[in-house]
C-alpha cells in the first residue's frame, strides 16, 4: 500500500479526532467528539495568536470567536483561508470565508462559511470486503449580528449572537443541526485600549445523527481580555488571553500577542492551551496575508494561510462624512431661514413707506439688517428711508424759526438711533420735544427709543439677576450700572449696586485669608510628597517658603529638620554618639528603667529623627513604662 493510500485511509480518523486534538476535552470519560470540529478556529491570525480572539478579535475570523467582536471591525472586510490539516497524517482540507459589514449605527453584520474533509478513504463493509471510497465532509453556515447597547455609564457594551448552520457527510450518510453563539464586549472607558468578551459557543448546540448513534455539540464558555495600544508611526501592538470552560472536559487556557510595525508587517505569537503557535503578515492598502503555524505532537503540524481585503470607508469616516452633511445642511437650512426672515421684514418696511409711516419702515429694516449686516441693498433703504424722514421733518418746520435747531436734533436722534445708540437718540428726541412740544414725529421716535432702552433694561436687569444668583458678584455688578445708565431712577439698581459693591469689598477680603491657607496647605502637601519620594532638596525648599508665610507651622519645622538631617549624611562622631546613646538607652530598658531608656533614645532623635529602630524602641518602653504605673519609670 502507497504511503499517499495509507494517509487518505486515516483521514477520517483524523477529522474525527480534531476535537481532541485542539485541546485535551477529552480527558473525561465520555467526552470524546462533543466539540465542534472548527474548535481549531478561522482565520490565520487568530490561529497563530493561540485562538485568543474572543475580546481581542477584529476581522473575520471572530464569526467564530465571539459575534459579538464584529463590532470591533471598522471596515467592511472579506477574510479567506486554507490550511492542510496536520502534514504527515492526512490530506485533509480546511477552509473559512468570512465577511462583515459594519454600520454606522444600525450595528454590524456577518456572515461566514467554513469546511473540512478529505476523500480518498477506503471503505470496507462488515466482512473486511472493500467497499469503495468514500468522502468525509463536514460544513458550517453562519449568519451574526452585533449591537452597541445605547447606555455607556462605565463604558461601552456590545451584544451578538450568530446562528450557525452544521452539516456533516461520511458517504452515503448525511445530517445537518443547527447552533446558537451569544457573545459580548465590553470596553470601559477608563482604561483605553483594553476590552473584555465573553462568548456563549453552542449556547444551542447543534446535534448530528449520521447512523442510529446522535452527536451533541457541547456548550463552551470562552471568557477573554484584550489590550491594543496604538504608536505615533503606525505601529501597534495586541495582547490577548482568554480562558475556554467547556461544558464537559478540562478547562483551556489561551495567550497571544502581535506587534504591528506601520502597518506593513506583523509578527504573533500565541499559545492555544497545547502547545506555542505562532505566524507573520503582511499588509498594503487594505490587502493582507496572513500565515500561521500550529501543531499537536501525535498529530504533525498545520501551516494556515489567509487572505483579507478591506473594501470601503471606515466606520468612522463615514460617522465623519454623516456628520459634515448634517452640518451642511443645517447650515443651509439657517440660510433659507435668514433669507426668508429677511425678505418678509424687507416687504414689511416697502408696506409701511408706501403708507406714509417711515419711522415703522426704518424699524424694518433695522431688524433685516441685524440677521445680514453685509446686505450692502438694506443698508442704502436705511439711508434712503432716513433721508425721507429728514426732509419730512424739514419741510414740515421749513417756516418755523426753530426749524434749524429741530432739525439738527432730528438729524442726530436719527442716526444714533440707527446705530442703536438709544440713550443718546432718546436725548436728542427729549432736546427736540423741548422745543416743538408738538412734535408728534419726535414724541414718536422717543416713545420707541423708551420702549428699545425698556427691553435693553429688562435684558440687563435678567442677566444680573442671574449672574448674582450664580455668585458672579463682579460681572453682576456691571450689568447693574447699565441698568443704572439706561434707568437712572431705578430704585432696584441703585440698592443692587451699593449691596454688590460691599459683597465684593467683603470677598475681596476674604479671598486674600483663604489663598493664604491655601496655599500653606499646598506647599506642606507638596513637601510631604517630595520628602517621600526622596526629593529632599525639593522639600526643604517648600518648606523654607511654607514658614515664610506661616512662621508657627510646628509640623512644618519638623519636617525641615528630617529632611536637612537625610541631606546631611552622619559623620563619625554622631555615628559613634548614636551608638553610645543606644547602648546606655538599652542597659536602663534592660534594668526596668523605662523613663531614662526613653530620655537616651530621644536624645538619638535629635541627631537621626528618622531612626525607625529606635522610634519603636521608644514606644516599647513607653508600653512598659504606662503598663507598670511607675510615675518614675525605675521598678
């Protein structure tokens, strides 16, 4: 028999066992053929990344590891790959075609397919007669779907599920079931880059009965974490572990890593819970290959090779794009707005010249001007209207001896008016009426300059309210004297403006007190922190400025002094005092004289205030010393 014929002869002994020799399920008694096939996994990246791919995943090839990842992709990808099933043992084929499309905001969608099999196997019947060859084939559809749940209070949460449809074939026999995957990811906000999935494999799993004998796929939890972190050229860098609990068999863990360099090439390497796996890539313009390796040590090696292509836009370029249009086209929807705005006031003012009343046109127009203050066409009618008001006007004094004088005030209420000047318009108009008092024209511009300097008023009497409310005392103030400009009568604003002004003076005061302290406290913050970090330099210098405001800072001069005395390293002659010190100190505690052991040791922290051996010695003896009731400290 050739070696070829041999191989293909145990072909179907090795599809049968791949379950077992993607991990070590079956360990159990009973537990043999109850994971699905494609346990080995899809996808020549996530292969040689031990399989981890269940919060780290984002191609492809997480139809498989979690659908829930399929949010994670950002382009709509195409992934496609093969692989001869452990060389040296079988012709078998393995194969996976996958493809996602990520939305915007309806979620992402997936759809894969994935095959193994061989033919060329020998078939015998019962009496060892040669029946033949046969082909085994086994086959899996799966469709998926993942959304990002709308709430992200801690970060956020991606649900999927993907539906798998698994046919099996061994000759003449055949069968089909049907799976369910429910997976999730989470990415907390507050560490970015990291993400954690969990996926519910064969949540319902799908059962096969080729014979009289049925073969349940049995639930797998894959629980995983994720870390990918981005450099400034391009590169980057992914790591992944997960955990596999199947529902019968031991547990497996999963470890990968990849580093990306500017997104041209690509090393991993992994560990898929039987042995190292690993695989390179290359990548340009959205086109990729991908190879990996694994092997079981009965059963040879396994060299999956994959092709990928990103087709499209990104997510978030098209996020981008949406975003850009919306604004556009509320940009041109504010312009419709305005043109219509405007041209309803321009028609108003055109109604009111032809009715004789200017005063109301030169409002109008006013208004239109205030939406487009470069309409150059509102802003000649203005001149227009007012001159026509002024030669009214004119004509209507012309045989007056005080015409000239009406008519200087007239020319000058008109134009502060039109330049919303209103307080000095209403004195012209009041200069005006003081001289024709029956001026109806100047009674009616200051009763509309009243009712403008009225709403500015009230606009800034709100905004005053407001601002005091919100303890902006200063900025409160100085609407509180327009109010006073506008209105000097006002008895409101002038009591809002002598409270404001002692509550200012007040805080003023106030202020100066409370930076002090607070800036003592900083600087004692600071000092504690450097002398812990051993930045006593630092310390003493914060110190130093720390007692030159406060000067009676006792917790401060304490700390002066540790920290000078670790600047200052012990010479001999203080080495040599601490030593006697803590020797007499140590014959007085060893005799039951308690208080002189402490007066000693207290005496070395004089010299060496940090001396942690004999800070506890002391609090022994003061123990001891509290213990025995002797006031004198001597037993």
């Amino acid at each position: 028999m050739s070696m070829r014929t041999k191989r293909r002869s145990t072909a179907i002994w090795i599809l049968a066992l791949l379950p077992l020799l993607a991990g070590p399920v079956a360990a159990q008694e009973g537990t043999g053929g109850t994971r699905s096939i494609f346990a080995l996994g899809a996808g020549s990246r996530a292969i040689a990344m031990g399989g981890a791919f269940s919060a780290a995943g984002d191609d492809a090839s997480v139809l498989l590891y979690n659908p829930a990842a399929l949010a994670l992709n950002r382009y709509t990808s195409v992934l496609a790959t093969h692989a001869r099933l452990f060389s040296g043992w079988s012709d078998a084929g393995y194969d996976f075609l996958g493809f996602v499309y990520p939305t915007v905001s309806a979620g992402a969608f997936g759809a894969g397919f994935m095959t193994a099999g061989t033919d060329g196997i020998r078939g015998f019947d019962e009496w060892s007669r040669e029946t033949g060859e046969l082909t085994y084939r086994e086959s899996q559809a799966v469709i998926a779907y993942a959304y990002t749940l709308p709430w992200r209070y801690a970060g956020a949460v991606t649900a999927g599920s993907s539906v798998k449809m698994l046919s099996q074939r061994v000759g003449d026999y055949s069968d089909t079931g049907t799976g369910v995957d429910v997976g999730f990811v989470f990415r907390p906000r507050w560490v970015e880059g990291l993400s954690l999935g969990c996926n519910l494999q064969d949540i319902v799993g799908a059962e096969i009965k080729l014979v009289s004998v049925s073969e349940p796929v049995d639930r797998t939890i894959m629980i995983g974490a994720g870390y990918a972190r981005a450099f400034g050229n391009g590169s980057a860098i992914l790591l992944a572990a997960q955990m596999d609990a199947p529902e019968r068999g031991d547990s497996r863990f999963r470890a990968g890593v990849e580093y990306r360099f500017r997104g041209l090439f690509a090393v991993r390497a992994g560990y898929d819970g039987e042995g190292v796996t690993a695989g390179v890539g290359v990548g340009w313009r959205g086109f990729g290959f991908d190879y990996g390796y694994m092997s079981r040590e009965d059963a040879g090696s396994t060299h999956p090779l994959s092709l990928s292509a990103r087709v499209g836009s990104s997510v978030d370029d098209r996020v981008r794009i949406r975003e850009e249009r919306r604004l556009a086209e509320q940009e041109r929807r504010i312009q419709q707005i305005l043109s219509s705005r405007i041209a309803g006031h321009i028609a108003e003012a055109e109604r009111f010249r032809l009715e004789g009343a200017p005063a109301k046109a030169l409002d109008e127009l006013k208004i239109a001007l205030e939406y487009d203050p470069t309409n150059r066409a509102v802003a000649d009618t203005i001149a227009v209207v007012e001159r026509a008001i002024l030669a009214a006007e004119q004509e209507r004094t012309r045989n007056a001896e005080k015409s000239a004088l009406i008519n200087q005030h007239f020319r000058l209420g008109l134009e502060y008016y039109g330049t919303g000047d209103y307080i000095r318009a209403r004195t012209e108009w009041r200069s005006a009426l003081e001289i024709d008092p029956e001026n109806a024209q100047a009674a009616e511009y200051l009763g509309a300059t009243e009712d403008k300097l009225g709403s500015l008023a009230d606009q800034h009497r709100t905004r005053a309210l407001d601002l005091e409310q919100r303890g902006q005392l200063a900025a409160a103030l100085g609407e509180w004297n327009m109010v006073r400009t506008i209105a000097p009568e006002s008895a409101e604003a002038n009591a809002a403006v002598q409270r404001l002004t002692a509550r200012v003076d007040e805080l003023s005061r106030d202020y100066l007190t409370a930076a002090k302290r607070l800036r003592v406290a900083e600087l004692y913050e600071g000092a504690v922190k450097a002398f812990g970090e051993g930045r006593y330099p630092d310390a003493v210098r914060q110190i130093r400025e720390l007692l030159g405001i406060d000067p009676n800072h006792a917790e401060a001069r304490t700390l002066l002094r540790r920290a000078e005395r670790r600047m200052t390293p012990l010479d001999d002659a203080e080495k040599a005092a601490i030593r006697a010190l803590y020797l007499e100190g140590m014959r007085h505690f060893t005799n039951g004289d308690y208080l002189k052991a402490v007066e000693r040791w207290q005496r070395i922290l004089e010299i060496d205030p940090d001396n942690e051996s004999v800070l506890r010695n002391i609090d022994e003896a003061s123990k001891r010393l509290r213990n025995s009731g002797a006031a004198g400290g001597a037993r």
